[in-house]
C-alpha cells in the first residue's frame, strides 16, 4: 500500500498492513512483495510530491516511470 500524502493520517496502518504482507510473502512461494514505498519517499520518509497528482493519492507520470524501471526486471525474473 502506498505512503500518499492523502493518507496521512493513517500512515501507521498502512505500515501495519505492508509489514503484514511482507510477512506472509516470506511465508508462501507463489506470494511476492515488493517495497515500491521508499522510491517515492524522500529522505525524510515523506511522499515526494512530485510523484502525486493534486489529490495527493494518484501517481504522476514520473512515478510511474520510476515504479516501471523498477518493477520491470523483477516481474521478468519472476517469469523466467
């Protein structure tokens, strides 16, 4: 789940939530997690806004690009 600014206010719940899945992908080999958070957080560990549309939940283009050169060679590793 994402750190958007949008949800700030929830921001423990969300790390709740991806810790809890880190866990059961750890524990089932047909279940992967992947961490794509800290690509859009800056070093404070804060959304970059650069990355969210105006709502403060939607991805920007340049998010997607960063998430896309990321994610790519994963989803092929896990393919070949």
């Amino acid at each position: 789940i994402l750190r958007a600014p949008q949800k700030h206010d929830r921001m423990a719940a969300v790390d709740t939530v991806n810790v809890r899945l880190l866990r059961r992908a750890f524990g089932s080999p047909n279940f992967h997690f992947v961490d794509i958070n800290p690509l859009l957080l800056d070093a404070e560990g804060r959304p970059r806004a650069a990355y969210y549309r105006a709502d403060g939940l939607h991805l920007t283009p340049a998010a997607y690009q960063v998430l896309g050169a990321y994610l790519a060679p994963r989803l092929h590793s896990l393919l070949d």
